[in-house]
C-alpha cells in the first residue's frame, strides 16, 4: 500500500491564469471540415512519427482558424445574489456620492444618504431571496457531490485550476511533470516485487512460467480487422473529454468529412 503520508499536499498554488478553452458551441464546423483536410500524402510518410506530427497540425490549425477559445483569466468570484437591481442602485450610490463629494451641501447630503439605504435594502432582500433559493434546490435526491459542488460555488472555492504541491521527504514538487513523477515513481515501489512476501513471489513465479496457449477454432471479434464502421461507432459514442498532450478532441474527429476519416483510418 502506498504511503500518502510521503507524498503530503500543501496548500495549492493558485495560478494568475487558466488554460485557454476551445469553444465548441461557437465552432464553425463546416469551415473546420474544409480546413482540416488529411491527404493521403500527409499518412504516407516513411517516419510514422513524422506522420503523426502532420495530422496533428493539420487539425490545430484548422481548429485555431475556426473555433474560438476562452480566456486564460481567471474569472472573478460571481456574487449569486448580485443582479440587476442591486448594480443599478450601487450605480445610483456612487453618483450622488461623486455630487455630494464635490458639493457638501445638505440637499446632496441627504440624497446620498437616501441612495445608500435604497441600495443596502435592495442588496440585503436581494440576498435574502437568493439564499432562499439556494435552500430550497438542496432536496432528498441531490447527491452529496452535487451539494459538495454547490456549497464550494457559494463559498467561492474553485479548486479545478489550483495546481497541488506534493511533499516528498525534503523535497518539494510543484511542476505537474514533477508531481507525475514522483507518484509514478510510488506506485512502482509498492508494486515492485521486492514489497511482495516471499510466499507470494513464488507463486507468482510459477504463474509465470506457465505457457500462454491462444488456439481457437473460429475467428474472434478482437482478432478481426479493425473497421471504418467501428472506428465511427467509437467516436460517436465518445463523451467530450479533455484532449491529450497533443490537444486533439473528440469533437474534432468527429467533425472531420469522409475523405480525410478515411485517410486517419490508415493509422489503425
């Protein structure tokens, strides 16, 4: 079993900025289909890797040309109960609050006060509602990480973007490449052979030695040639997950016109 105790979390560094994210719901795809063009050439090379490396900036480049990407600011906490009415009336406050600022009379004096009770009456009933609300879409049936969820987003604890630090004995790691390692390099001591019993290790070992036989009579499904048909059925089953380090998405494949799916199907 790994020790976590090595392997503490401090307090999480929270970056000045995000990843930027595309923006799938305001993609022009069928420019991307036109842009993100896969010729034959480009799969054809000697150099898989080479390869690799075309189709992989033949679809960045049509995504950066066609789909729009967030900010890398991070967004400020959002006030649930900040609306309209309470941003007209703080609008009001500051201004007569400029008036009597400039020209202290008492006529100035006393709107300011009377816009500042409006506004403290508005922002106070406005809070007062959105609690309430906030109450009352907690029932019976929300599971505990949607309440988890909901009373981090009312504190303003947004730990997605927050980078861990991981404690090693003296050492410190904050770089993700560095914390990847060092539990990479955890999980490969507990499951190294020198942590198993002896008893277990023999057993093992003539687990091992045991050959593998695969003799079937009849063809199997996952021996058979992988299909265009199979490769579309995946895609089109597969969720919207966060891209890999080469920053394709699902959603790009799936946008892709027949001709070049065919010619990415040769990398299969």
């Amino acid at each position: 079993m790994v020790n976590f105790m090595a392997l503490a979390p401090k307090n999480p560094i929270q970056p000045t900025n995000q990843p930027p994210r595309y923006l799938f719901q305001r993609a022009d795809w069928g420019n991307f289909m036109q842009l993100a063009d896969i010729t034959e050439s480009m799969v054809s090379t000697a150099d898989i890797r080479e390869a690799v490396q075309n189709v992989i900036d033949c679809l960045i480049n049509a995504a950066n040309n066609t789909i729009p990407k967030s900010s890398p600011r991070l967004r400020k906490f959002r006030r649930p109960w900040r609306n309209e009415a309470c941003r007209d009336s703080r609008r009001e406050e500051k201004k007569l609050w400029n008036i009597f600022r400039r020209y202290p009379t008492t006529e100035h004096h006393v709107a300011f006060k009377r816009a500042k009770a409006l506004a403290r009456r508005i922002r106070r009933r406005s809070q007062r509602e959105s609690w309430i609300n906030f109450i009352s879409s907690i029932t019976s049936s929300t599971s505990s990480k949607q309440l988890w969820k909901k009373v981090k987003a009312a504190n303003g604890i947004y730990c997605e973007s927050s980078f861990p630090v991981l404690n090693e004995g003296n050492m410190t790691h904050s770089a993700p490449i560095d914390i990847a390692n060092t539990l990479g390099h955890a999980f490969a001591q507990v499951s190294a052979t020198d942590s198993y019993s002896p008893e277990f290790v023999a057993i093992k070992d003539r687990a091992e030695r045991t050959p593998l036989r695969f003799t079937a009579r009849s063809t199997l499904p996952y021996n058979s040639e992988f299909r265009m048909f199979e490769l579309e059925t995946a895609l089109s089953r597969a969720h919207d997950t966060s891209p890999g380090p080469d920053g394709i998405t699902y959603n790009m494949l799936r946008h892709l016109n027949t001709t070049s799916l065919s010619h990415l199907f040769i990398f299969i």
